[in-house]
C-alpha cells in the first residue's frame, strides 16, 4: 500500500510533472521534491514559491517534510483539528509530520499556496503486546472511530444499519445535511472529499482515480464502501450514536411520512 498520497490544489495540478489523475503517489522509501522549477516532481507554478521548495519523503505509516528556504516558515495543518498545525522552519530537515490528514501551506508573496498530503497507512494498535509475544498483526482495515471520515462512513451505512438492508444509499446531499448535527461545518465537497478517501484507505479496486468514468461511478464507490463495512463490521449500530440527533427530516433513510424502520 502506498504510504502517503500528495494531492495538488487546482492550480498546480496541471503543472505536475509526476501525477496520476491529479495525484501523487509514493511507497515507504521514496521521496518527491517540490518548487517552482519544472524539474521538480510536484510543481508550483508561482512566482512566489522557491525553484526547489522543499522535499516530501514517505515513511511507514508518517511523512517528513524538509524545507529548503532560508527565510520561510513552512506550516502543515490538520483539517481535522482545532487549529493543530506544525511549523517547518527554513532550513529543517526530515521533520516528521504526525497528522493522516495534511494541508501544506507555503507563504508566496502576499498570497499562500498549499497542497494536501493523505497517509492512509495511520494504523492504530489494538492491544499492548506481552513480554512473551511477537510483533502485533497489521489491522485489516485500521480506521479512526475518532475521525470525520468515519462519520462520513456511519452515515452512509446509517439507512441499513436501522433495519432495511436494501434501502437506498443516501446522496451526498442528505449526508451532508445528516453530518451536520454532529459536524456543522459539513460541506457537500468536504463529504465527497471523505468519500474518495475512504475507498482510498479502504483499498477498494477499481480506484477511483483510476476509474475511466470518474465521478459517475460515485455511486458504485459507495455501494463498495457500504458493503464492505457491514460485511466485516466495521461499522455497528453503536456507532449511530456519533452521528449526534437527526434534524429537518429526519434519519437517514426515513420513509415518507416521517417513520423510520425500526
């Protein structure tokens, strides 16, 4: 499995040297430079930006930042925390960037350009090995309960999770409205964003980048998603309980007349 994976903002996607469908992707060992200079593997083509910027490097499950300007502080921040970021200062090398979900962010003039970085390897113990014991297995599917991309995920399951096994999956809409109770700042391009992760770090097949198709196979990605989590229990009716209370019309996969299956 791929380490982490560097997504592009908008306008230097077009620019990047090495990319699939917009994407960056590398194994534990490899690296990618970025810059201005069009020699670098991910490009940013702004005035503003150094020639070589900086270098990401993957490791197993975290990534390392290096920050090749003499005079600027690099910042990554955690779009899932309160205001969590890290500062990279000019000149640091390898500095271990703790966080599974990443916006690095680069002063550029009077502007700021950023970039993302998932590592979907953030894999999380289950249990403490004893003095007598081997190495801890790998989990199967190291999701985190804590995360918004979990929630995404409990939403989706939430209409068959309350008793109709072939109700219709909600659309990004209806999660989106859903979210809200116990995610406010829930946007429809926040939600799908969560989406495409989730069957990134689920390890779904096809990918969707990969996918000719693109977006109109949304609906087949979440179906996967779906399937997936029940089958193996990933997701349980317990964890209903992190969607918050419903508003407006009610729960996910309400019937008309406002009931819900039991």
């Amino acid at each position: 499995m791929h380490s982490i994976i560097v997504v592009p903002s908008e306008e230097s996607a077009a620019q990047t040297a090495r990319r699939r469908a917009g994407q960056v992707r590398l194994a534990p060992g490899e690296s990618l430079r970025f810059g201005r200079e069009e020699a670098c593997g991910l490009v940013l083509a702004h005035p503003g930006v150094s020639r070589s910027a900086g270098v990401l490097a993957a490791s197993g499950s975290f990534w390392t930042l290096t920050n090749h300007s003499r005079d600027r502080t690099y910042v990554v921040e955690n779009p899932e925390g309160a205001g969590e970021h890290i500062k990279v200062v000019p000149g640091r090398v390898e500095a271990p960037v703790p966080f599974e979900f990443s916006r690095v962010v680069l002063p550029a003039g009077d502007e700021l350009v950023t970039f993302e970085v998932w590592a979907p390897r953030h894999d999380h113990l289950r249990t403490e090995p004893g003095d007598d014991e081997g190495a801890l297995t790998v989990p199967a599917f190291p999701l985190d309960r804590n995360s918004r991309y979990f929630r995404v995920l409990v939403a989706l399951c939430e209409p068959r999770l309350r008793g109709e096994p072939y109700a219709p999956l909600p659309t990004t809409e209806q999660l989106t409205e859903r979210l809200r109770a116990a995610w406010p700042e829930a946007g429809r391009a926040s939600v799908q964003w969560n989406i495409d992760y989730l069957a990134v770090k689920l390890r779904l097949r096809p990918a969707p980048e990969d996918s000719p198709e693109g977006r109109a196979r949304l609906n087949g990605k979440k179906e996967m998603l779906v399937a997936l989590a029940l089958r193996f229990d990933l997701v349980r009716e317990d964890d209903l309980a992190l969607l918050g209370s419903a508003r407006g019309r009610g729960r996910l996969g309400a019937r008309p007349g406002g009931t819900v299956p039991a």
